[in-house]
C-alpha cells in the first residue's frame, strides 16, 4: 500500500474520510499531530505553528509573505515551519504507508520521490458543511458560512505559497470526491479502493 494524502474543503469531512481509511487500512493516521510532531522534532515551541496558523486565518490581510522583512528571524518562520513539516511527513511515510491530511504533504512527498495517492474531498452541501462547522470547531451557525470560506482561503494561501498549486483544482489530485454525495464510509471505501 502507498500513502495517501487528503485535501479537503472545510466542512466537507474530509478529516473524518481520512481517520476511517487510516483505521480500516491499519495505518498511521496525521493531521494536527503533524505540527505537534514537527514542533518537538525541531525543538520548536509546540504553540508556535499552530499561532502562525492562527494569525493567517484570522487575518485576511496577513499574506505568508508578509512575514518577510527587516527581522531574519520572522522572515524564515514560514520556511522553518514548513522545513519542520516536511521532515515528520518525510519520516513517516519512509517509515511506513501512512495517511496525511492536508499540511501540502501531496507536493512534500511527490518532491521527496515517495509513491502516495492524492485525494480532494469536497462539498456541494452548504448546511451540512455549516452543521459540521458548528459542531466541531464550535462555530456560532450566524457566523459559519463566512468561517467556512475563511477557513478554505487560508488553505489556499497556505497551499498557493508553499507548492504554488491552486487549492481545490482537480488536475492537482488523482482523486476527488463529494462527500455530499457519498457518506463518508464510502468516500473510505473508494480511496481504499484505488490504493495499490
């Protein structure tokens, strides 16, 4: 079995997709321990990725590129963040097969030469993804559209800066899938499918 790295669309389930391969597969299974595993590896505050993180997705005006300027260490946090990330995603999977959400580990594994399989879960379900956004990540349903779209630009930029691909684009994954039409158990269910 390759690796199988998941991008997803906020809201869509594609966290859940992920977990339920990784369990039916008898894998290892990475998302937010990416960060909490690329912080420790490097020796890096274990709160610092996920404020970096934060401060993107809260702040519409701050670009990745931002972080560029007069102070060399601000500047190459974005790149020692990402060096971070790359080595645990590299790690892992030269360890053994493992499932990925999201972190650009698709263009993270392509660069290093390691086989995986690339999948984009999406949503054509507005109020499901807004009952998950409520129910998750605790989101107010007022103010849950517009999280949903913050949330999905922040991927974008994030993706865009890192691997200058375009979040969302078919032609960037072998595989997309909508979890509004498929359950997430059979969203599992064809990704195992196409895993050779």
């Amino acid at each position: 079995m390759r690796s199988i790295v998941i991008n997803r669309e906020f809201g869509s389930g594609g966290r859940e997709v992920g977990r339920l391969v990784a369990e039916q597969a008898a894998v290892r299974f990475y998302d937010s321990r990416i960060i909490q595993d690329a912080a420790a590896a490097k020796g890096l505050s274990p709160g610092l990725l996920e404020r970096f993180d934060e401060r993107i997705a809260t702040n519409p005006f701050v670009a990745i590129s931002m972080f560029a300027g007069a102070d060399p260490e601000a500047s190459s946090l974005p790149y020692r963040l990402y060096s971070a990330i790359q080595d645990v995603v590299v790690a892992a999977a030269q360890t053994a097969p493992a499932v990925f959400v999201g972190r650009c580990a698709d263009k993270i594994l392509a660069d290093a030469g390691i086989p995986f399989r690339s999948v984009f879960v999406y949503s054509t379900d507005l109020k499901r993804k807004i009952a998950r956004a409520v129910e998750v990540d605790g989101v107010s349903s007022k103010s849950a559209e517009s999280y949903i779209a913050t949330m999905d630009r922040t991927r974008s930029r994030y993706q865009q800066f890192f691997t200058d691909t375009t979040f969302g684009d078919y032609r960037e994954y072998d595989l997309c899938l909508n979890s509004a039409r498929l359950s997430y158990a059979d969203c599992a269910q064809v990704i195992l499918a196409t895993v050779g």
